[in-house]
C-alpha cells in the first residue's frame, strides 16, 4: 500500500513537469511593443542623469532590454520618462516601482502639418522637396533680430556635415553660450545691435532665497489699493536702475496685452536689453529662421491652435543668422555689416525681412548689399514691407526678390450652440480649453447702446455670469466691443460683424466668438424670441482647414507700383504671411488671470513672414538647378505663380473690397512644385543690371556707390530688363501710346518644344506679340521676342491689366503679368 502510493505520486509529479514543459514549448513569446512611461522626477536619484536612471529601469525589469538598447527616447522636457520596447510582463514589472506615474501603449495618428508647407503644395513623396532632397547643402542667412537657438526648429537630427566651403562662425562664449550644430551653423556676435542699453546695478542687501542678492524696493502704494500709473512708474524706474529679477505680488483685472501695463513693461524688459550674442530677445528672427528652413517638429501649436508638424520650406539646409537688433528698429550700418559678413562666409540664399524708406539705389544699404550678393551668385529675397497702400513697396530693386504676403486656407475657431439646439462657427483664438456651458444668454435687445455693447454701456450686475451678445452695429466696431467686454470683465461674449480687422483677435483673454453677419441674424432672432435664452455650451482651441477663399492679399501687404522705378512691377509675388506659425523664444505672450502663458511656437503676420517661405523655395530651387542665376530662380517662381484661388476666382484684395490685380500680387502666388518645372526662364546677368542703372541718368558718384567700383561699361543705357513681368509707364497726356518690351527666354524644359503665345487684352489695352510662336529644338536654347503694349486714346488715367501666356505642347504654362500705368 505504501509503495504504490508512493509511485502514484511520483508518477503524478513527472506528469505535471511534462505538461508544464509542453505548455512552455508550445506557449508563443512575448510580443514587444512600444511604450510610453511618466516617471516621477522626485524619484531621480541626485548622482544620475535622465537617461542613466531610465536606463537602469530598464535593467531592472530585463537585463535583455537594457543591453539591446531598447531604450527609444528619454524626456526631461516635454515630460519626465521615457519610451521604450517592451513586453506586457515587463510593463506589470514597471507599474511596481515607487517611481511610475503612468504607461500607456503608444498610438499613432496622421500628419497634420502646421499648414504652410502643405498649402504651397510641398510632399514628401513627390515634387520640389523630393528633388531637391529638402534643400540638402544649400546654406541660408538670415539678417534679423537673433535666433532662439534652443528651439526644437534647429535641431540637427538628419542633418548632412556642415559643407566645406563654410567660412562662418558661431559665437559661443562661457559669459553667453549659445550652441550651434549642423543645422544652425553660423551665428556671429560681437556686433553693435541698435536698441541695446547699459544697466547699472540697484544696491541694497537681500535676503531669503538668496541671502547675496541685492535687493531695491519701489514703493507703489500706502493702502492695498494700487494704481496702474504708478506701478508703471515703479517697472519702468526698475527696468533704468539695472534690476535682474522684478517681483511683483499684485494684479489688475484681465485687459488685452497690449493695455496690461505689467506685460508691457515685461516685454520692455525682455527686448532692452546689453546682450552682443546673436541670442533673438524679440521673437522675429526666431520665428522667420525657422519659417524658411526649421526642421520638422512634432506638436507644435500655438496655446493648441494649428497643432501638428513645424516645417520650414527647405529643412535640410543649413542655417546662418546675423542679428542686426535687440528691437524692432535696425541701423543701415548694422545691415550692411551683416550683409558684408554674410557675403564672406559663403551663404548661398539671403533672407531680409526688414527694410529702410524707399530711396534711391545708390542711397539704399540692402539694395547696394544684394547687388554684391547677386554677383556672387547668392539669392537675395526682401519683404515688400507692410504699409499695405499703393505704391508703398520697398526693396524694390530689380535684382531683389521682392515678396508680398497672402493669407492660408486656415482659421482658428469656436464653436456655440444656443438654447435651441443650432451650432455656429466663429472665429476666435482664446487660449484655454475652457468648455462653457448651460449659461444664461445676456442681450440688451431694448437698448441701442447696450444691444452692440457700446463703450461705458453695459452694467456689470446685468452681465455677470452671463455670455453676452453684442449685435452688428451697423459699421465694424469690434475693437470698441470687445474693449468694453474686458471693461465689465465678461465671462463669455458672441459678437457679431461683418469682417474682421486685421490683429483684433490677438492675444484674446476672454473666451470671445465672432460670428458672421449670416450666423448673427439667427442668433439675435433666438435672443428676441425667447424669454430666457440660453447658451448651452462653448469650445474654442479648434482649427478650421479648407477656409474659402484662399489666399487673399493680405491687407497690410505693400503695393507697386515700384516708387523707384515704376517700370519694374513689383513686389514679384506673394507667398503665405498672415498668421504663420513658426518658433519663438519662450517668453510671457499673453496674461489671463494670474498667470502669464508662454509657448514656444506662435503666429505672427506680416511680409516678414511671408519672405522666409520663398527664400526657403529658393534654396529648394537652386539645390535641384544648382547652375540657375539669382534672376533664373526668381523667373521660375514668377512665371508658375497663380492668381485664382480656391474658389475658382480671381485672388480677393483685402484692403479694398473686390479681385486684387497684380500691383497687389506681382505675378501671383508661389507654386513650388510648378516653378520646378518652369518651361522657360528670364534670365539675367550683372551687365544688365549694370546697363538699368546706367539708364536711370545716375552720375559717377551715383554709379559708383551703387556698383563699389570705379569702372564699368554702359553697352545699353536702358531701363527695360529682361523680367519675367512688363510694366508700361505712360507719364504724359501726349506720351507714345506703344511701348515695346525684348525679352529673350530660355529653354529649360524638353529638348523638343513648341510654345504658343496666348494674350489677354483689357478694354483699354491691346498686346501684340511678334513672334507668337517658339521653336526650340534643344535644351538650353535662347529665343528673343517682342511684346508691344498699346493703349487706347480714351483709356482713363489708371491701371490697366492683360497678361501674356507661353504654353507648349504639354499645357506647360509660363505666365507674365502686363500693367500700364496711365498718369
């Protein structure tokens, strides 16, 4: 009995062991997957770095995932954790440890651009940035007000070697470090920058938190009350003395930035400062660096509007930035002395987006800059200036590429829904995620002021916890109206207009919606209807793709005709410049309640913003036609930019209701992709130019100045270039009525091609194009070509438009816009 027993158990026990093992051999292996953990910071041991105690979490879960570096990512910025390759057993393991927060398996979505790049066409699978591997090797300089160069933009991951022939700098001292890689490489300092002033020490004796700080107290008030002008007094006092930190433990009700008088003196402070290093303290270099050629970034947004990828135009080139400013104002020496370094270094595109009063070329430091730059063979792209009225255009001369700004198919929106159960969109760019809902609607309906919300209008008690609805007043008052509704410190607010001025929903501090005059109407017949209106909810921090129509010529976009030489149109073309989001340096942009919210990407408007975008496509452009002159590019962009938009219909003019006209845009809107295949192209040298401004009557100290040399040879004392645009001046009553226009163009499409011309012609104005046809029968090849511009004896004394069209046997397209200027 005891025996068998005893076999019976053993038999059962060997039994067992076999199952098991048959259960280990059969089961299948863990899958790995990847993960991504939260750490608690506080749990850091003090003598490791991020990744080696991220490390050596790993490791102590599986020696296996340590040593075949399964470690993906650490984050001390973004979070505090990491991402890595691991299996469900070695996830239950990590969940134990005193320092995990939280783990979750990482998702995967699509990419959603922060527009700019997608909007002018720009794929990774085809087209320019594929041909011209995104710029790889080109080397752009940019002449600014700094660079942030901390910003995840100018990181170097992917980055080529820094090309050889780079003979910059990147300024780097122990007293301001400022690092550079194989992105952003060169960045020198040193200089004398306009704006910057010399502090002196407060002294006094601090304590506390730091017992060898000097400490000086500016008295504001003897009660708890204090006054906005003399806490003003006080900051600006602080900021002369020379402080280094400056606290304040008081506020004043939430106002726009621009009337917080602590933001303002903030940002004084921010910008006014003793700094030689090409550190940006103002935000516009940064963001106009990274606008042409930042490389992509995932996440960025503006306060969560536009999320998704940042992407510069050329983001595999090289970087250069030479700070001209610690203000918005720069000096004609600091600009030409960059321009000079820039020259010298080796840069292949140059990028200003700043610009002095229209003079003549001889007396302009950035038009006498790019002719030196343009006989070395390097792109020089300007903004057009942002005075928004006609014949305002600046860097106007013929040898630069002048760039006028445009709006994107993208808005920035919120939503409501009334009581009733119907939702509007408006437009609105408040910065918090804030979800109202179940609120009473407030409307003065009965009251003429109070029903648009007239200034000094509206009773606080009445509007209290209420949204407040403030009607179309007839005109566009909203500036007025919104002034009003941070008067009565409104907890929401819908107004209604018919448009929307430019920058008046900047840094908004209240949650406020703008609805369009359609939405408006159905709202205020729901207010008057019903006696208790309601709102049931409100969202903001959404964005709208696909707006229509896009793109518009954005209002302050400065005009042609050319003050200098009316005969050349410009600005050439316009590329995207209102609300671009691009990197910043990290500084307070706006106040709600307590706190001041910073964000490390945001929008800004302007043709600053708008000239980065084509001195990008340019560097793309010469990377893939790395023999094309400055004049060759410019063509390509000309001749494939376009005027309709996405509506079907001629681009809007926003500064005056009704289709914008090539004094607006130039030859229209850049196309990328087109102008890699541009057909023909315009084509110029140095001598031309030479022979322009021997035409304009300019005297030897006049060429002299302009040329930097003390000889030159006029060949043809004429002021009609070889450009890619035509602009016929008729001055006087008696003037000719035909002006006749050479052009020589050359092939640089198929070897074999035919190109008919095609004309458009205006009521007053009639072309005529002899030959109407070109031949070419290889590559390369140059054909020459008159075009006669006649008008008609009774033409009023304005603008008139037509355009000429070269299309060959494939519908490529090479257009030139016509003006004639009828004083």
């Amino acid at each position: 009995m005891h025996t068998s027993m005893s076999f019976s158990r053993c038999s059962l026990s060997v039994l067992s062991w076999l199952l098991l093992l048959l259960l280990v051999a059969n089961a299948k292996p863990e899958e790995y997957k990847t993960y991504i953990i939260h750490m608690d910071h506080s749990q850091k041991p003090s003598f490791l770095t991020h990744e080696s105690w991220h490390r050596s979490t790993l490791h102590s879960v599986s020696e296996s995932a340590d040593k075949q570096d399964h470690l993906l990512y650490s984050y001390k910025n973004v979070m505090h954790g990491f991402s890595a390759m691991l299996t469900p057993s070695q996830v239950s393991e990590i969940k134990k440890s005193p320092a995990h927060v939280a783990i979750h398996e990482e998702s995967f979505g699509k990419l959603l651009t922060t527009h700019s790049p997608k909007f002018l066409g720009l794929r990774h699978s085809s087209g320019l940035w594929l041909a011209s591997s995104y710029g790889e090797g080109m080397i752009i300089g940019l002449i600014d007000s700094g660079v942030w160069p901390e910003s995840a933009s100018f990181n170097d991951k992917g980055m080529p070697p820094i090309p050889h022939r780079w003979k910059g700098k990147c300024e780097n001292s122990t007293a301001s470090p400022f690092p550079c890689n194989r992105k952003l490489i060169g960045a020198p300092g040193g200089n004398h920058v306009a704006g910057a002033s010399q502090f002196e020490y407060a002294s006094g004796i601090a304590s506390g938190m730091a017992p060898r700080a000097h400490l000086a107290m500016y008295k504001v008030s003897n009660t708890e009350e204090v006054a906005e002008s003399d806490v003003l007094a006080a900051m600006d006092q602080a900021i002369a003395d020379g402080i280094d930190i400056m606290s304040l433990s008081l506020g004043f009700e939430q106002s726009p930035y621009f009337r917080d008088v602590i933001a303002i003196a903030i940002q004084v402070n921010n910008s006014d400062q003793t700094d030689d290093s090409p550190r940006d303290h103002i935000g516009h270099g940064t963001h106009t660096l990274s606008t042409a050629r930042g490389n992509h970034v995932a996440g960025a947004s503006q306060f969560g509007y536009a999320s998704g990828i940042a992407s510069g135009m050329a983001p595999r080139a090289h970087l250069a930035m030479y700070k001209v400013s610690n203000t918005e104002e720069v000096s004609e020496s600091d600009v030409l002395a960059a321009m000079d370094q820039a020259i010298a270094d080796g840069i292949d595109i140059m990028s200003l987006s700043l610009g002095f009063e229209q003079s003549p070329y001889f007396r302009d430091v950035i038009a006498i800059g790019s002719l030196s730059a343009y006989e070395k063979g390097i792109v020089v792209v300007c903004a057009a200036g942002n005075d928004g009225a006609y014949n305002s255009t600046l860097n106007a001369a013929p040898w630069i590429t002048t760039v006028g700004a445009g709006t994107l198919d993208r808005s920035f929106i919120g939503t409501v829904t009334l009581g009733n159960g119907l939702t509007f969109e408006g437009r609105s760019t408040f910065p918090e995620s804030v979800l109202i809902t179940n609120v009473s609607f407030y409307h003065g309906i009965r009251d003429s002021k109070k029903r648009i919300c007239q200034l000094e209008s509206l009773n606080k008690n009445e509007t209290s916890g209420k949204v407040v609805f403030c009607d179309y007043a007839g005109i566009t008052i909203i500036d007025e109206q919104i002034s009003e509704l941070y008067r009565i410190g409104a907890l929401a607010a819908i107004v209604v207009a018919d448009k929307i001025p430019f920058g008046t929903l900047d840094d908004l501090t209240l949650p406020i919606l703008v609805l369009p005059l359609s939405s408006g109407n159905l709202v205020r017949e729901y207010v008057k209807g019903e006696p208790k209106p309601e709102v049931m909810s409100m969202r903001f921090l959404l964005t709208s793709l696909g707006t229509k129509p896009a793109p518009e010529v954005a209002y302050f976009s400065s005009r042609g005709p050319n003050p200098i030489s009316p005969g050349i149109l410009k600005p050439d073309v316009i590329a995207p410049g209102v609300d671009v989001l691009a990197a910043v340096p990290p500084f307070p942009k706006i106040r709600t309640g307590d706190y001041a919210l910073a964000t490390d990407y945001a929008f800004d408007s302007g043709t600053s913003m708008s000239t980065p975008h084509v001195a990008g496509v340019a560097a793309l452009l010469k990377t893939a036609s790395p023999n094309w002159s400055p004049a060759a590019i410019r063509s390509a962009l000309m001749t494939t930019a376009y005027t309709i938009n996405n509506n079907g219909t001629t681009m809007i003019n926003q500064l005056y209701v009704g289709s914008a006209t090539p004094l607006d845009y130039g030859a229209g809107h850049i196309n990328p992709n087109k102008a890699l295949d541009s057909g023909l192209i315009y084509d110029m040298d140095t001598q031309d130019y030479i022979n322009f401004l021997c035409g304009l009557g300019y005297n030897d100290t006049e060429m002299r100045a302009v040329l930097r040399r003390n000889q030159w040879n006029c060949t043809r004392n004429e002021t009609d270039l070889n450009y890619p645009s035509f602009s016929a001046v008729y001055k006087e009553p008696n003037s000719p009525r035909v002006k006749n226009f050479s052009r020589v163009v050359t092939n640089v499409g198929d070897d074999q091609s035919v190109f008919q011309a095609v004309v458009g012609n205006s009521k007053w104005l009639r072309i005529i194009v002899e030959p109407s046809t070109l031949m070419f029968t290889k590559k390369y090849q140059k054909q020459s070509f008159v075009v006669s511009v006649e008008i008609d004896g009774n033409a009023r004394p304005e603008p008139t438009y037509g355009y000429l069209k070269w299309i060959d046997q494939h519908k490529r397209t090479v257009s030139s816009p016509i003006v004639a200027l009828i004083s």
